[in-house]
C-alpha cells in the first residue's frame, strides 16, 4: 500500500508517479535475484541508476541551471523513501550521488561548475563519496590520506573505506588532508575514475545491502588537476560536516521507506493468515503491534519532513537533521523487527522479504553517522542554544 505523500507542488506529484512506475516496471522484478547474487558475487546494478538518470531522479534537489531538477529537498526525499521501499541499496546510491555534487553545488567556482556539475547531475554518470578511512570514520579530522602540491596540480596518497560505488563510480569527491592544521588541515578534490593510481580493495562480505558495492578506494600517487580542488584549502572539514547534514536526511528517507515496506508486507500477511477461523489481524494484540509501527512509520516520515521544509527556507536544519537520521533509522530497526514477528515462522524464511529488510535496515543506525554521534549532535545543539 502507498504511503500519503505531501507534494509542495504539482511536478512533485507527478514525480513520485513516475518513480513509482520505475520501481514497479524497473527495480522489484530484479531485486530479489541481484540481492541474493550480490551476496557471493561482484553485482552491481549500474543500468538502474541509468535507468533513474534519464528519468531526472539523480539530480533532482540542485538548480535546472546547472542541469538539476530544480526540486525541493522534501520531494527529493520522497522519491527517495520511494525507490527505498522497492530496494533499499539502489536509494542508498541516490542518496550517495547526490551528496558527492554538494561541494561543487555549493563550494565551486562559477567556472568548477559549469565545468563539473553537468557531467554529475546528466544521470549518466555516478558518484562516490570517498571520506571514511580504516581508522578515521566518526573522527574526520584523524584523517591520514594525503593531498601534496605538484606544481599547480596535486598528487593524492591514502586509502579510503565503506565507499559506496567503490569500483563502479566515474568520479570520486575525496577529502584528503592538505595540512598537518588539525580540522582546518583537510581538503575536497573530484577525482576522475580514470585516474592514474587509483584502484579498490575486495568487496565488503555485508550482511545486508548487496546491490551496493563497498569496499576500499586507494590512491596511490594519483594525479589530480588543480581545478578539481574544491572550496577553500584546508576547509573540507567543515564542507563534509555541511554535506553530511543533507546525507543523513536521505537516511532517513531510506529508513523509512524500508519501515514503510516492511508494514505493507506484514499488514498485508495479517489480514490474509487466518488460525483459529479468523485472521490474525482480528486479535487485538496484532492488531494494536501493527498500529505501533504505523506511527513508528508515520513520525519517521514527519521528521525527515520538517528538517527537509527548514532547509528549502534557508533555514539551520542540523540538528532537525540528526534527529530525522536518529527517530528514521532506529524505527526502521524496530519496524523490521516486528514485521517479522508478525509473520512467526514465515519471517524468518527467504519466502518473505522482510527478513532482507531487518538486515538492511541495521546499517542505516552506523552509516552517514553511527546514531551514537547523532545523540551527540542534538545533545551540543539542544544545550549550546540554552
């Protein structure tokens, strides 16, 4: 069943119908095959994300002057909760691609976007994010890979880990330390896939999210040009702090599509699994079990909504953003849980999907910001504001 979606206009209407019908025509009649091969093999579903790029999918929250969609971020959010809710790991890889254009969008020069962001935002070509390392993930200022001068141009040495698209991106936004300066000592750079130097470690073995490819990028020695240097030197810090704002709402949106799926699944199973003569959706107990993860649901969507709305008004959304990434991802948790519950046995098999969505929607507590850190960031703002 479809969820009620709040579509600020008429073409954010028509969006979500048309990526419903992608998700109908595209992505559920592959996802369970890619799912269960991705598990033991290297599958990744590069013609989808095609497939959403020549729909406008891939770009749809940045300005139609730069080749964008020209769309609120409330309605990119929900087409991305919708394409979660056919399969989790393609809205994850939306929801990376997109945050890879942020430093462009909002750090280039005049000249560095008109020069990079057609190319991010065609829907032909896909991002990666290339922040985390082996011992630098929640702590972004340990960061050890390393950007040296080259003359005008620059020479990148490091490794980075859990990237998504690792291997199967066209272009790497990276962040690598230009300075010993502490958190002012860090730097952006659009690395090209083509890069002299540049290659990936062995897939992630993950128990969840097949279809998204993660693994080690390292860079050993590779070239940049020194116009793909982004922002102000030393600055990334605070770029990736700004861009994983967004980032962590598109978690959200993920969370709660993959809730939202695992509802449909288990409301659906109760009001056909009869025992006793009637269904098991007539005993109270279930029924008031369904309820629970209804608003479970519900308010997920109606966090991830409210920072969204605050950010298209240029307004600080932060903290709304942790606390969307924080109430999504912990719902989704539960609402996996007890959709597995409520088909007993059933749950517990591969007949059913939900047992896929519990274990994907576990990582969206850890990535784009462990929920610990989220705490951390609401518990700062909320007492920093007193």
């Amino acid at each position: 069943m479809a969820a009620t979606r709040l579509m600020p206009t008429d073409i954010g209407d028509d969006l979500i119908e048309l990526t419903r019908a992608i998700c109908d025509k595209t992505l559920r009649p592959q996802v369970d095959d890619v799912e269960a091969r991705a598990a033991t093999e290297e599958v990744f579903p590069r013609e989808v994300f095609r497939t959403l790029g020549r729909a406008g999918l891939l770009s749809l929250p940045y300005p139609e002057e730069l080749g964008g969609g020209g769309q609120p971020y409330e309605v990119y959010l929900q087409v991305v909760e919708e394409i979660a809710s056919a399969w989790a790991a393609v809205a994850v890889g939306v929801s990376v691609h997109s945050l890879t254009a942020y430093a462009v969008h909002t750090y280039g020069t005049p000249e560095q976007q008109a020069a990079l962001l057609p190319d991010m935002l065609s829907g032909e070509t896909l991002g990666a994010y290339a922040l985390s390392e082996p011992l630098a993930g929640s702590d972004i200022g340990a960061m050890t890979t390393r950007a040296t001068p080259d003359g005008d141009d620059w020479r990148i040495r490091g490794r980075k880990a859990w990237i998504s698209h690792a291997g199967h991106a066209d272009y790497y936004t990276t962040f690598a330390r230009t300075s010993d300066d502490g958190g002012r000592g860090v730097s952006c750079f659009v690395v090209p896939a083509d890069a002299e130097g540049l290659s990936f470690g062995t897939p992630e073995r993950k128990m969840g999210l097949h279809g998204d490819t993660v693994r080690e990028v390292i860079f050993e020695n590779v070239p940049v040009a020194g116009d793909r240097q982004v922002g102000d030197l030393g600055r990334g810090v605070p770029m990736a702090l700004a861009g994983l704002d967004a980032g962590r709402l598109g978690i959200a949106a993920v969370a709660t599509g993959l809730g939202q799926a695992a509802l449909d699944v288990a409301a659906r199973y109760a009001s056909e699994r009869e025992q006793f003569g009637r269904t098991i959706a007539s005993n109270q107990g279930l029924a008031f079990l369904l309820a629970d993860m209804e608003a479970a649901v519900t308010s997920a969507r109606a966090t991830y909504l409210h920072a969204a709305r605050l950010r298209d008004a240029g307004r600080a959304f932060g903290k709304e953003a942790a606390v969307a990434k924080l109430v999504a991802t912990d719902a989704a948790m539960r609402v996996t849980t007890e959709a597995i519950q409520v088909l007993g046995g059933a749950g517990f098999t591969q007949d059913f999907p939900v047992e896929r969505y519990f274990r994907e929607a576990k990582v969206t507590q850890i990535f784009e910001g462990t929920n610990q850190i989220q705490r951390l960031v609401i518990s700062r703002q909320l007492l920093a504001g007193l």
